[in-house]
C-alpha cells in the first residue's frame, strides 16, 4: 500500500515538474492585467502573442534560430558520417587519440571557446555574420554527432553492403540504397542532438554574431532583463515548441521504425 | 557454366604477421560443388572474400574460364554469396530483396516481376512476395537469400556457412533444398564450413584446409575412409595410428604384428590409421588382433563408443547396434580387420 | 598503392579533425594569447601572467570579486550536483522496477526534459518562484502571505537556491537516465540472487545495487558538475549583482570596453575551463574503470 503510494507521489512529482514550465507560459502568454494575488488571470488575451508575432524581431529570431540550427545539424552530419564510420568500424592505430580530439571540445566551456573565436572570427571578418555563427555552433554540434553515429556504426554489419556490392551495386547504389537506409534512424537521432545544441545555444552566439545576429535565446535573454511576464512567457513558448515538435516527431518515427531497424542487429 | 581456378594465392590481413593464406592452390570444375572444410581461422572465409573482391590478394591469380578477374570492379565479378545470416536487406519487401541484383542491372519492371515469381517458386516459397524479412523464419530467410543471389544467373555461388545457425531439422531439408537447386542450375558453387557431415553431403568434391592451404582434395567417400595423412584422418574422425615396420605384407608393432594388405602398403616404416567403425571388439582371441582392457564405454544409440586401453594406446571404436555391451575393465580383444587398414604418408 | 592512401581511415576522419582542429584549435590559441595580453589590437607582442596576477592576488575590480564569485560557483556547482545526485537515485531505482509500456512512457518523460533549454527551464521557475510568481499567488490564496514582500526570495537570491532548484530539477532526469541505463544493462538480475540468498529490501538496496550503479553515478555527477560550473544562462537569469558565478563575471569582464578587463575576462574563463577538465579527467577515469569491472 505504501509503495503504491509513493510510486503515485513519485509520478505525480516526475509529470508535475515536466508539465509545469509548458502550463505557466500558456497560462502566463494569454494573460493581460494579472495583478497579484489573482490566482487566475483575470483577462484571457492573445495580446501578448500577437504583441510577440507583429514584432518584426521575433520573426527574425526564429528565422535566424531555425537556419543556423538546420545548417548547423545539417552540415556537422555531413561532417561527421565518414568519420564516424571510421570510429565505429575500423580499428587503427591513433583511434584514441582521434576520440580525445572530439572528446575535448565537449568539455571545455562555450565561454572559452566563444571568446577565443570571437577574436579569430573578428580578424578574419566572420565575426557578426551568421555563417560565423553556424560555424562556432560546429564546435558543441560535431562532437555529438560524431560519438551518436559512431555508436550507430559500431553495431553496423557491413556484410548487407557486401552483399549488395556481389549482386552489382555499385558504390553510389550502395550508398544510397543500402547505407543510408540502414543508418537513416540514427541519422535521425544525431540530427535531432545537433538541432538541439545548436537551437539553445546563447553564449556562443552572443560572442561571435556580437549582437547582429539575433537567435530567440538573444531575444528572451534581452525580454527576461526587461520584465514583462506575459511577453517572457509568450517568447518562451514560441522557443520551446520547435524542440517540443521535433522530438515529439522524432519519438514517433523511432516508435514506428525502431522495431524494424532493430531486428537487423 | 564457369570453371574457377585458384592460383598460389597469399593474402595477410594488415597488421597481422603471418598470411591467412599462402601458397593456395584450388581449382573447381564447371557445375561441380566443392566444399572447403577446416577449423576456425584456417582462412575459408578469406578465400570466398578474395573471389569477390571485398579483399584483394597479396599476390596470385584467381581464374573464371581461365581468365583473371582480379581487375574486375567486384560487382561485376558475378560472384555471389551466402552467409550464416540471411542479410535479407530489413527495409525491403521480399520481392524487392529478390530483385534487387536485376533492379542494379536497370532491368524492367515486368522482367523483375516474373524473375521473382519463378524464384519463389523454385525455392518453394511461392506468394510471399509482399512481406517484410522479419516475418519469415531463419529457414525461410535463408532460402530467400538464395533466390536473391541466383536471380542475376551468376557465374559462381559462393556459401559461408549459410546454415550454421539453423536447427537440425531446418538444416538437412535446407541442405537438399540448396543441393537441388544448384543442380537444377548447374551453378558452379563453393561451400565454405567447419561441419564435416554437411561438406560429406553437399559436395562433389572437398578440400581439407589446414594451416592456410589444401591438406587433402577428393570426393568426400575417398576423403572420408582413406584420408592420405594423419592431420586429414584426425579431421575425419580417426584417431588410431600404427606406427611399425612393413615387410611382406604385415605391420610389425612394438605391441604385436598385424596383417595388412600387400598391394596397399609399401615395404619399410610406415603409418596404418583405421576408421573407428571398423574395429571390432571380441572377448576371445581372433587373428589380426591386440589384447586390451576396456577403459570406457558410451552407449549413443546407433553404436557404442569403447575407449580401449592397449599399452602405451588408447583405441576408440564404433560398434553398430551391439546386443549387449562389454563392460568396463573387462579384457578384450581389439580387431584391426585387414581390409580396413590403410597406409598414410609418414608424419 | 593509391587505393590504400585513399582508404587510410586518416582521411575519412580528415573533415571533422580539420574543422574542430581549426575552430577549437583556434579559439584556445588566441583565447590563451588574449588571457596572457598578447594583442594585435594595441600591438602588444610580449606574453605576461598580468591578467592571472590580477585575477588571482589583485586589488582591481577583477581581484575583489574573483575569491566570493568562485566560492558561490563552488556552492551553487556541489549543491545542485548532490541534490540531483540524491534525486536521481529513487527516480532511476521506481522506474527500473516498472516494466513495459508504463516504463517506456516514463523514460520518454525523462527524455521530453531535452526540450527545455536551461535558459527556458530558469525562465519558468522565474516566473513560477518569484515574488509576484505563480507560487506566490497560491499562498496568498491560502491567506499565508498578503503582499509579494512576504514571500520569501526564492529566485534571485543571494544564496543562489534559485539556481540550485533550476539545475537540480533539470539534472535529476539527465542523471536517472544515466542510472537506469546501467540498471538495464545488467546481463543478470543480482538482486533476485540475494533475494533468493536471504537479503531483505534495504540489504539488496546497500550490498547489490548500489555499488553496480555507484561508479556511473559518479562520473555523471562529475560532469553534472563541471557543466553547471562553467555555465552561464541559469545564474545569469536566475542570480543576483553580488556574488556573481563565475561564468558571469568573466563575460563582464571579456565585453567591457576596457582591454585589460578583457584580459581579465579571458583569464578567469580559462580558470574555469582547466577546473572542468580535470574534473572531466576524474570522471572519465571513473568510468574506465566501470570498464574493468
């Protein structure tokens, strides 16, 4: 009986602190005039939303956010696939050594590293442009997209594309019909970890785009200092729904893949 | 139909000192099946690599019609293979894994269609066209890997293990599946396994791999009851060797003399090795004969296995079906029957 | 001859190596010159511990406020990493002893937590702890409180409780995932062998699957710790003018317009960086020797 009861509490707690944040910027984002110590809102209102929305910055934000975000994932992807298929599949001397070099990055602060680039980007004229940005997210990006499909390669079985390769595929076939198939959830999967770095990445921005390159964590950051509840919420909102809808897809793909996939290993 | 010659093959994996293969000679007639039968790392499965190009040779030569293919890009090679595991691509539908060799060689839509319609039929699997691998069984995957690999009429079939993993049952009727079918096509096939009643069953011919080269190359009844040197008759199960002087048709041992076949033994000292099936036990004194005390006795249903103790040697012996069984610690007499002792080459 | 350069495992790993060399290797390289004063901006050419004498024994700005501000990172990195070690360990533990469909939806929940940047996660308990916030509001509705000046500070606040909340409440689910996924990969399930052997539910919990989850543990909570230690958005938000985290102070520093306060600036965020990788090194040592065992 008790540990029925507890289990509850437990449940409660795990599903209390996951929802919170998501019901106070709704409930916070459609408020207007919400005095203390009004339980409710007095007022429901799409105001603060469509303050948000008409707001030629915010539309820039997620503009902005988005591309660097997509080039960001996108591009540590393309990056980090051959190199992951080395890791995972061939044993060779200096492997260890490779693992330390994208090891570190991951450890050493955004901080350091931001005001490093800063300097070095000012220099060669990439600093405030969103290439530079992109580029500085590559550093967080490709470590983890690197460690993710190398952990998809070391259960790869390499015998399907030798298999296909004695049938006449040739390489370009193999390629694309074999390797990319087989690997495509954990494509997925680095993917999503890259997009996410990079969307809630602030530091790294705020060091190399110098205030000109305007992402929705530069944006909250500045509404947070300056203290309207119900824009904070709406922003907030606006910010987490792309990462709440892109796992939520993620989730289902994996729900509905994930089996199939795993019946080759 | 093509013929595969195998030319004084050498192959060392990088990092690795010594050669998996070296010296490696084979050749395989057109149609025929050959088994290649050796222990873990003895270099089978280098061997069906080297054929289709997903490793390169150090040195050698490997034929098809006598003409090398060593510069052929390996999916050109029409040289397919089998594993242990199906390797049915798990994204594909059946029809889709069958066609795919035909679907790399740009072939029509209904030419495809029909191709996979007349495999499934051969492999006696007709009407699945539509399902997904992983809701077939491991027998029924593997007879699908087959049909994908034959659909392109290669030139050769090349089989690793294919059905290791499989349940007995499975096993044998996919055996005779397999056998069929080569036939039927007159596909020149190698077998690679570790399992010498499979390579006995399946093959027209096999070859002993031992130490990365051929130890012994012949029909597998040849192979099986007259092995020529003492490595390849331990591989086929035998392990009683006299070691003696010959004369006039008899084997002289420190333990006793025995009578041998004139016209099969050469004068001098030599080496008889005897098929455990062919000693006989006897509790009275028989000619051609060595005393022994039994040691131990398994009863396996077919036969009963003695473990015979004859000084200085230890004799296993097969009996089929016997009435009763011999005791142990009973004193025996070990019959080495005459037409059953074979000379081998001196160790 | 050309096909095994052109398969050398060195070129494959070219890319990648090439990108993180260049932009990591840059940025340590001139954030060290930075930090030592070398500078093509005022033409200093000449390497000095100025900035470090500063930061460290100074009397400057940078030298009053670095010692308080390392304390406070110290408190707010070793508070939240316990509370989240303590918290994860009965979440891990409850979610182990689930089993199918109900586990797997529990799991995604711990997961959905990936949704929430840090900076979102601080700007929620903003709104919800503050002295106007939601909780606030709840107690005024229950009469405890009257006005938001009798609620107590709970973000902003000069202890940092703030952030501790906003990181444990985030850490907890990172590190229970890390639990369980060594409770799972258990290949044999010990605690029905000391079951069976007589052990009772507090002896199994202190003799089986303690020690199996300890190491990993750990080292989790030593990277929980580095992170917090070396980030910048939750105290940033969540903190008040003094004590500053350190994170904090040296992003003042670095984008003051004054080049020898960038120095300074550049000097405390390397501090921080060579606290974090030792701190990396333990934790990878650590999971080694999960390794061996």
């Amino acid at each position: 009986m008790s540990q029925r009861l507890s289990t509850y509490t437990l449940q409660l707690l795990l599903y209390g602190v996951l929802a919170t944040p998501l019901v106070l910027f709704a409930v916070y984002a459609f408020s207007e005039r919400w005095f203390f110590p009004a339980l409710v809102p007095q007022e429901w209102t799409a105001s603060p939303f469509a303050r948000l929305l008409s707001d030629r910055r915010t539309l820039q934000g997620l503009g902005e956010s988005l591309s660097i975000a997509a080039a960001a994932s996108l591009l540590s992807l393309a990056i980090s696939f051959p190199a992951a298929r080395t890791l995972g599949l061939r044993a060779f001397r200096g492997r260890q050594a490779a693992w330390l070099a994208f090891f570190v990055p991951t450890v050493v602060p955004p901080l350091a590293i931001g005001m490093g680039l800063n300097i070095f980007f000012l220099q060669i004229g990439l600093a405030g442009s969103m290439l530079g940005v992109t580029l500085a997210h590559l550093v967080p990006t490709l470590p983890y997209t690197i460690f993710t499909l190398s952990s998809v390669f070391a259960r790869y079985d390499e015998n399907y594309e030798h298999q296909a390769l004695a049938l006449g595929a040739n390489p370009v076939q193999i390629f694309f019909r074999i390797t990319l198939r087989l690997v495509f959830p954990g494509l997925v999967v680095a993917g999503l970890f890259a997009f996410l770095i990079s969307w809630s990445q602030y530091l790294l921005t705020l060091l190399i785009g110098g205030g000109r390159v305007l992402t929705l964590p530069m944006l909250l950051f500045s509404s947070v200092s300056g203290g309207n509840p119900a824009s904070i919420a709406a922003l907030s909102l606006l910010f987490v729904t792309p990462p709440v809808l892109v796992i939520a897809a993620t989730a289902r793909y994996l729900g509905q893949h994930g089996a199939a996939v795993q019946e080759q290993y | 139909m093509t013929d595969v010659s195998i030319l004084d093959l050498r192959k060392t994996y990088p990092g690795q000192a010594q050669p998996v293969l070296d010296h490696f000679s084979l050749s395989v007639h057109a149609g025929e099946l050959v088994a290649l039968l050796g222990p873990s790392g003895s270099g089978k499965s280098t061997i069906l690599k080297l054929i289709t190009g997903i490793e390169t040779p150090d040195s050698g030569d490997i034929q098809f019609n006598r003409k090398t293919i060593l510069n052929t890009p390996p999916n050109q090679r029409g040289a397919v293979f089998m594993f242990q595991k199906a390797y049915l691509f798990p994204f594909l539908s059946i029809a889709e894994n069958i066609g795919f060799g035909l679907k790399m060689q740009n072939a029509s839509k209904a030419t495809i269609q029909a191709a996979v319609k007349r495999m499934l039929d051969l492999i006696g699997l007709p009407g699945i066209e539509k399902r997904k691998p992983a809701h077939l069984s491991g027998g029924e995957q593997q007879r699908v890997a087959l049909a994908r690999a034959l659909v392109t009429q290669p030139r050769l079939l090349l089989l690793d293990e294919p059905l290791s993993s499989l349940d007995t049952a499975v096993r044998a009727n996919l055996q005779e599946a397999i056998r069929r079918i080569q036939r039927e096509l007159g596909i020149t096939t190698i077998l690679v396994t570790h399992d010498l009643s499979e390579a006995m069953s399946m093959s027209d011919r096999m070859a002993l791999l031992l130490d990365g080269q051929v130890a012994a190359f012949d029909q597998p009844m040849r192979l099986f009851q007259h092995p020529p040197s003492e490595q390849a008759a331990r591989f086929v199960g035998i392990n009683t060797f006299l070691r003696g002087e010959v004369s006039d048709g008899c084997l002289r041992t420190d333990l006793g003399t025995l009578e041998v076949c004139p016209n099969r033994s050469k004068p001098g000292p030599g080496v008889f090795a005897i098929r455990p099936e062919h000693i006989r036990i006897e509790s009275n004194q028989r000619p051609n004969a060595l005393p022994g005390i039994i040691k131990d006795c398994t009863y396996h249903g077919e036969y009963v296995e003695y473990q015979v103790e004859i000084p200085e040697m230890s004799v296993r012996a097969r009996v089929p079906m016997p009435t009763e069984m011999v005791p142990h610690g009973a004193p025996v007499h070990v019959i080495f029957p005459q037409e059953h002792l074979f000379q081998i080459k001196n160790a | 001859m050309r096909k095994r350069v052109l398969s050398s495992p060195w070129l494959r790993l070219a890319p990648a190596l090439l990108v993180i060399g260049i932009l990591f290797g840059t940025s340590i390289v001139y954030g060290a010159g930075q930090s030592l004063g070398v500078m093509a901006a005022i033409g200093q050419q000449e390497a000095s511990l100025d900035a470090y004498r500063n930061v460290l024994t100074g009397s400057g700005p940078a030298g009053r406020e670095f010692w308080p501000s390392l304390g406070f990172s110290l408190w707010i990195s070793g508070a939240s990493t316990l509370l989240s070690a303590l918290g994860a360990l009965p979440v891990a533990l409850w979610l182990n002893g689930r089993r199918g469909q109900s586990q797997q939806k529990e799991t995604l929940a711990l997961n959905w937590n990936l949704a929430f940047p840090h900076l979102v996660w601080a700007v929620a308990l903003l709104l919800f702890l503050s002295q106007s916030g939601m909780l606030a509001r709840l107690a005024a509705f229950f009469g405890w409180v009257q006005t938001p000046a009798d609620f107590p500070v709970l973000v902003r606040d000069r202890l940092g409780f703030g952030i501790i909340l906003s990181y444990v409440t985030k850490e907890i689910p990172f590190l229970a995932l890390i639990v369980l996924a060594v409770l799972r990969s258990q290949p044999e399930n010990y605690a029905v062998v000391a079951e069976n052997l007589g052990a009772n539910r507090w002896q199994r919990l202190r003799y089986i699957t303690l020690p199996q989850v300890l190491p990993a543990l750990t080292a989790g909570s030593l990277l929980v710790f580095a992170y917090v230690f070396s980030a910048y958005e939750v105290p940033a938000v969540l903190g008040v003018r003094y004590p500053r985290a350190l994170p904090v102070l040296a992003l003042d520093f670095f984008t003051n317009p004054d080049l020898s306060s960038r120095a300074e600036g550049m000097a405390i965020s390397f501090l921080i960086a060579i606290i974090v990788i030792l701190l990396a090194v333990i934790s990878i040592r650590q999971n080694k020797s999960i390794g061996e065992t």
